[in-house]
DNA sequence: GCAGACTGCGCG
DNA sequence: AAAGCGCGCAGTCTGC
C-alpha cells in the first residue's frame, strides 16, 4: 500500500490546502469486499455505514473501505476531470487489495469505478469493472438528508450481501418451454385452456402506439398455474428468426381468447400488454392482478419496476437484455427475457397479494378502484378524444399568425438603430452575445442568453431578480412571468415578450403536438398512468419512453393540461351525432377537507348549499355577499385552496400577484389569512392534528384508507420536515377526491354497459369526467352520470360515511368547455 | 449527439 | 425564519 499513495501529487486541484494528500482507505488489506464511498476515514460517517451494512447482514470487519477522491477537500465540489486524475489510485488500490465485490456508495464512486454516471439508473444492478463484480446505490449520506429512500437503499444493501455471500435467491430460475413448432402450439393451447391462472408479458417493436403501421409483436410469453404446478412458456411471433414470423397474427387470434378465459390474469403494467393483445388478438382481454399496481398502492415512494420489485422481493439478480431494438437480437435472448418476466412476475404476485390480505383496506381500494380503472382505461386509451379536424387547422394558423406578428414587432427593438432615442429606449451599451466558440448567438426570444441580453443589455432594463447560483458563481438575471410583469411599464417590448412567450407556448405545446399526433380517424390518444402519483390520482402522457425509440411522434398529449383558453380546449369534443358530456365535482377538495377537519362554518355552509368561495370573498374583502362579482369569487379560491393547506402569507402576495394579477401589501395578505382562520377557526385544529399523526405514524391515509407514507418526516432538516406535514396535510385530501373521480367513471362506465347505452369515457381531469355520447342516448346518460357522483356507495364498499353534500355539475354540447352548466331539470329532462 | 439539471408553464 | 399540494413537457445550457 504504501507504494500506491503519492504524497506530492498535484493532479488535481483537490491536494490544495488539504490535511493529508491522497489519503488512502483503510480497513481489510485482501478484504473479498471493497466499499467505495466518500470519506471513509471519517468516524462518525463509518459509524453509521458500518451500521447500514450489518444490518443487511454484511460484517463492516471484512471489508476495505476505499474513497474515490484522495484528497478530501470538503469545500470544493467534484467534477469528473478531478474524478479522472484520482483514478489511477483508485485502481491500484484496487488491484493490492484484490477483492471480489465492489460496493459503490453515490454516484461520484459509481464514476470513478465504473465510468458510468447516472446513479438513479445503475443503483441495484450488477456491474463489471477492473474485472469485478460492482454493484451500485446511493451514498449513505443521502439517506440522512433524505430518509425517505431507505427503504431502496437497504434493498441495495441486501442484494448486495446475497450476491457475496452467494445466498440462493428466493426464486430459482425456472424451466422454460420454448414453443416452435405447431405440435407444441397445439399443447400450449391445452395448457392454457385449463389453467387456473396465468401471468402473462409480451415485447412488441417499438412502434409508437399499437395501431402503428410498424407495431408488431415480437414474443409473448407466460406463467401457467395448473394443478398447483407452474409452467413457463415463451412463443416467438413477429421475430425474424421464429417458425411463427408469417402467422403471428393468427396465432394471437388463437391464444388471447383462451388466456381471456383464465380465472387469474396477471401480469405487471398489463393495461399496456393488454392494448396490444386486443388490437392483434382481435378480442378483449383484461387482468385481474396488476403487480405493478399493487405494489404502487402498498408504496407509493418505492420502485414500481419488475426488476427492481424482483431484487428487492425475490432476491434474484436483475435478469434480461439491453431492449434497445429486439428484433436484432438473437430469439433466444427475447424469449428467455420475456419469460423470466411472467415467472418472476407471478412470485411477486403471490408477496404482493399476501400483504395486500393482510392491509384489507388496501385490499378493497385494489379491487374497487385500481383494477377496474386500470380495465376500463385500456379501452379509453385505444379509444382515443376526438379532435376537431378544421378547427385545429384554423386555429393553429390564427395562433401561429399572432406570435409570427409579435416577433416581428419584437424584432424592430432587436436593431438599434431603430430603436427611438428617448433615454427609455436606450441604445444598445454592449455587444451582441456570442456562444462559446466566439460564433453570434441567434435571435432567441425565449429564456436564453440571447434574451437575457436583449432585455438587460440592449434595452437597458433593470434585473429586479435572479435565478439559482450557478457553478461559476453568477446568476442570470430572471426572465420569469412575475419579474417581466413588474418590467411591463417600462418598455414596450416587455409586454410584446410576454405576450409572445403565451402564444408561442400555444403553438409548440398544443398545437404542434395536436398535429403530430392526431391519427386519421380524427382522435388524438393519452397514455394513463395508475401508478404515476403519490396521491393516488392518475397522469396522463406520453408512454414510458425507456419502451420506444426518441425522436418518433408518440402516444401521448396529456390530456389533464389542455389550457382552458377555447382556442385550445374547444378543439375537442365529440364527432357527428354525439354530444360530448363534461361533469365536474362542484369544488370537491374543498367539501373534503371540510368532511376532514370537522370545521363547522365549512360544513354548514355545504350543507345549506352555499357556495364557499362567495363567502370567503365577501370576509376577506369586507363587502356583503350579494356585492361579490364573479373576479372576487376567482381571487377568493386562490385563497381557499392556498390557506387551506398551509399557505404563508409570502407565497400568497406571490401567488394572487402572478395568478390574480391583485397586489396585496404584507399587512394586507397577513390580515386576510387571519380572517381566513378566524371564520374557518376548525382548519388550524385540523392542520395541527394531521402534524401529528404524520410525526407519530410517518404515514397518513385518506377517508377510504388510502396510504401516503411520508418518511421524510424524520428529516434533520427543519424544511423538509415541514414539506412533510404539508403534504400530510394535503395528501388525503387530494387522495380522496380522486379516489371519488375514480369510482364514478368506473361506477359510470358499468351502467352505461349494463344499460346498453352508447357512451364512451373519455377521460379524468383529477375532478372532471368527460363522456363522448350518441345523441339519441344523452337523455339516458345525463341522469346516470349526475347521480353516480352524487352517490357513490362509499359505505358500502369501504364503510365510509361522507356528511358533507358531493355536487356535480353537467354541461353537454358538440366542444369541451364551450357549453353551459345545465341545470338540475335539464339533467334529468334532456331535451336535445 | 446525448443526458441531466434547471426553468417555466400548462392543468387540477 | 419560513413553509400550499399534485402532475408532464418543452426548451436551454452544460459537460462529456
């Protein structure tokens, strides 16, 4: 060892001003184990790793503790050159200590170990470098700062020990039966036919839906339960090199309407296989356990993943192929990979169910929500929203048209000569910005250097704010909405720039993305996610991107942030001879959190039907209700919604400022919050009581049992304590009003079923359901749908006993958002 | 040329 | 001392 430390060296920056220049690590000199993290000789670091580490069941005395950067210099932060210059003595420490494993701790030792960067992605996997195995997490530091990633953490540790001490896995591999010939095909449809349960997976080609000219099959595999005996089985389809490669399409017609008849279908992210398998196996088959769903719903915060659920439950190593194209990949490889998935798949199923046995209430959201909403969405993602053809194209031009107008205005401020000579309009007093190689930067209007320089350089405005500081110490000056706002007065450029970054937003986010993606049938399709929040509500998007190549046009708008403006939203709605139906629970997180604190200005205002926004607004602007105008109630809900869950009065000058256009002085929005608290007196008692239950259980849950853990409440950090018991606060409030929007489509979609009424769902806005109805069915639909959400059986289902009135209120016309409220009578006497 | 951090903005 | 929550995506810039 003493051959490898350099006491003179000068490599990089980091030996300056150092206690002890290239600080070797220290611990088991031929130790099988090496552990790479940052400051290993530090002791009350080590004290707590070595805690983490037996723990996981690994003894801190076997192993070497080596650090990736030699001289630790705590004040200057490490960049990848400094990484580079300290890798050779790394390597040789390395090589004297000869050890089997390697356990890297932060994504600085995954560099210097392994060259690769991205922690998030390689934490848990196994890698190879210097000849040995090396297996990555997140450094122990982290997890005090952030306690909420323990959980993963300590998986990665377990993993970790089972590989060195070659602890067999839970789950064995399995036997796989590849089917390649018409005699094994015909013996796999038997098997099917009486299985009890199936776990199943497919992989397609990376085409960007499954209506894609280029979408095809490559394989499909599953797990078969019969007589309490598993059976693994891959068949290959669409690949080049399988017996099925000209028949794929008929051998799906064979097999999905057996595997729909199984009792238990499983699979992980099935609303996925399943879109795919009803296009091509012409016939609709749906999942009665969703592995992903279910361990989302058990943790909200862990990874959702197979392979990361397959570590971590089963201990098996991650398994399969790097999916970049499957097509060039050799069947074998495919097969194997897509059957390990259904067979793993299915021991995570047999975990998960057992827990969720254990946690009924759980168990009933699964079963009442989760799955029927994962069902009933493969149908309305294949569906699609139908958009208006002409209109898109017309207003896509008029929008087009007003930021092409506004740039050309904008760009008579760009030359100076042009410029007019009042001291406002200053000459320019610095040089047109150039990029690193010295080249001009080119007119860029949104937030760029190029920008920068023309608001704060060539038109001589001041900078009233900056952005975060940067690396090299300076800050930008900030171009935010709020800041140009308050720079409006003082050139006219200003508004022109605001102005042009709202239509420009118009053009490249909506109707850019509309074009590219609306299909010929005149519909433009979302992908839900389930699993994509921590509250339960759904998102909606793109597909996840890790499954299709980048730079095609994908499925995917998201559907919940269409901007309300009618030039945008007014392009959906329903085709010839239907009418498109929005209902919207009437301020429902609102009535929730008045059902939660038990406050009693806020539950009798509910329950005498009162709308709670006009009585905000007429305390806190001290007029009588009846002088409330429309603008008031607007600035009311911004109070409503930020005071209740723990808005400061800072963020609320901010927020009414930005969102409101209302200036509010500091004594001002502090006197509005305490008249805020002062009517509604039940919140603060509310508010102190979820504090409290967060910091005893590090968990709360929503009316119906719905769980949102929030470890990170046991943070040293005073603000990330606080983060917590907002979102304690929050969470079951959001949580439940989305499982409301959730039961009701669901509730929605079986009536309209049962009673054959020709109506489609659409989709969810977090509050708002959209329905696509024939015409002659609206009169049938309407009442359906008011009265569903009006009266969920809660009690029922989940023995939940809401007193506070829910309210839905109906429009139906030919656009979204372009038709009125309806009333009571003409929801339940629709006349066309 | 690509990934990641960051900002800004659309929605509830 | 200070503190709404929950999302997805386009765009810029940096560093490799």
């Amino acid at each position: 060892m003493v051959m490898i430390r350099n006491p003179d060296c000068t490599d990089c920056r980091h030996h300056e001003g150092v206690e002890k220049v290239c600080e070797l690590g220290r611990g088991d000199k031929h130790a099988k184990i090496m552990v790479v993290t940052s400051r290993p000789n530090s002791k009350a670091f080590a004290q707590v790793l070595h805690g983490h580490l037996s723990d996981a069941g690994i003894d801190p005395a076997i192993c070497y503790f080596a650090s990736a950067i030699k001289c630790r210099n705590f004040d200057m932060n490490i960049g990848r050159k400094d990484l580079k210059a300290c890798a050779p003595y790394l390597e040789l420490e390395i090589k004297a200590v000869d050890p089997d494993w390697i356990l890297t701790m932060g994504n600085e030792a995954l560099q210097a170990v392994t060259g690769h960067s991205g922690i998030m992605q390689y934490r848990g996997k196994i890698l190879e470098a210097h000849g040995r195995k090396v297996i990555p997490t997140i450094s122990s530091a982290a997890i005090s700062r952030n306690p909420g990633q323990t959980a993963s953490y300590m998986a990665n540790l377990r993993f970790f020990a089972a590989q060195v001490y070659d602890k067999a896995a839970k789950v064995k591999p399995p036997t796989i039966h590849f089917i390649n010939t018409s005699y094994h095909f015909k013996v796999l449809k038997r098997a099917i036919k009486r299985a009890d349960v199936i776990s199943f997976d497919i992989e397609t080609t990376r085409a960007p839906t499954e209506f894609h000219p280029t979408a095809r099959v490559v394989s499909l595999s599953g797990t078969l339960v019969i007589d309490g005996k598993t059976l693994v089985w891959a068949l290959p389809l669409f690949h080049p090199q399988s017996p099925f490669r000209k028949s794929w399409q008929k051998a799906l017609r064979q097999l999905v309407p057996l595997m729909a008849k199984v009792p238990k279908r499983i699979a992980h992210n099935g609303k996925f296989d399943c879109r795919w398998l009803r296009r091509f196996g012409q016939c609709d088959i749906d999942i009665t356990f969703d592995t992903m769903l279910a361990a989302h719903l058990l943790d909200e915060n862990r990874e959702k993943g197979l392979k990361p659920q397959g570590t971590s439950r089963l201990g098996v190593a991650p398994w399969g192929i790097d999916t970049k194209d499957l097509l060039t990949t050799p069947i074998n490889e495919v097969l194997e990979y897509n059957a390990l998935d259904t067979y793993y798949a299915y021991h995570i199923y047999l975990q998960i169910r057992q827990e969720l046995q254990d946690q009924p209430r759980l168990m009933r959201i699964f079963k009442f929500i989760t799955m029927p909403a994962a069902n009933l969405l493969i149908a309305v993602e294949q569906k699609g929203a139908w958009v208006d053809r002409s209109k898109l194209v017309t207003n896509g031009k008029i929008a087009r048209e007003m930021r092409d107008e506004i740039e050309r205005q904008l760009m008579e401020f760009v030359s100076a000569s042009e410029s007019p000579g009042s001291s406002l309009f200053a000459e320019s007093n610095s040089e047109w910005p150039t990029d690193a190689r010295g080249r001009p930067r080119e007119v860029n209007f949104n937030p760029s250097i190029w920008a920068r320089w023309f608001l704060f350089d060539h038109l001589r405005l001041p900078a009233l704010a900056y952005g975060k500081l940067k690396e090299n110490g300076e800050q930008d000056p900030s171009m935010a909405e709020d800041v140009l706002l308050e720079l409006r007065d003082l050139h006219p450029a200003v508004d022109l720039m605001l102005k042009r970054s709202m239509w420009n937003q118009l053009v490249k986010a909506f109707f850019n993305a509309y074009d590219e993606l609306l299909t010929e049938d005149d519909r433009i399709r979302t992908t839900f996610k389930i699993a994509g929040t921590v509250t339960g509500r759904l998102s909606s998007g793109k597909e996840d991107s890790e499954k299709f190549a980048s730079g095609r046009p994908e499925r995917g708008v998201n559907l919940q942030q269409v901007p309300r403006d009618p030039l945008v939203r007014g392009l959906f709605g329903a085709p010839p001879g239907f009418t498109f139906v929005e209902a919207d629970f009437s301020q429902v997180e609102l009535r929730i959190a008045a059902f939660l604190s038990r406050d009693r200005t806020m539950l009798s205002l509910y329950q005498q039907g009162e709308d709670i926004h006009a009585a905000t607004a007429s305390w806190v602007l001290g007029i009588p209700r009846s002088q409330v105008t429309k603008d008031d109630r607007k600035k009311a809900k911004a109070v409503n919604f930020g005071f209740v869950y723990g808005m400061g009065w800072r963020k609320f000058i901010y927020t009414a400022f930005t969102k409101y256009g209302v200036r509010f002085s500091e004594e001002e929005a502090q006197a509005i919050r305490r008249v805020f608290f002062e009517q509604f007196s039940g919140l603060l008692a509310w508010h102190a009581r979820q504090r409290r239950l967060v910091n005893d259980n590090r968990r709360v849950q929503n009316p119906i049992g719905r769980i949102r853990h929030l470890p990170d409440i046991d943070s040293p950090e005073m603000f990330v304590r606080g983060e917590a018991e907002r979102q304690a606060i929050n969470s079951p409030v959001q949580s439940f009003g989305s499982d409301l929007c959730m039961l009701s489509m669901i509730e929605i979609d079986r009536q309209f079923k049962s009673a054959d009424i020709a109506a489609h769902t659409i989709g969810t806005v977090h509050d708002a359901l959209m329905f696509e109805v024939r015409d002659d069915h609206v009169g049938l639909a309407l009442p359906i749908i008011k009265d569903t959400m009006e009266n969920l059986p809660l009690a029922k289902k989940f023995g939940c006993y809401l007193d506070v009135p829910i309210v839905a209120d109906i429009s139906a016309g030919k656009h979204w958002g372009q038709s009125k409220e309806l009333t009571k009578e003409e929801v339940y006497a629709w006349v066309a």
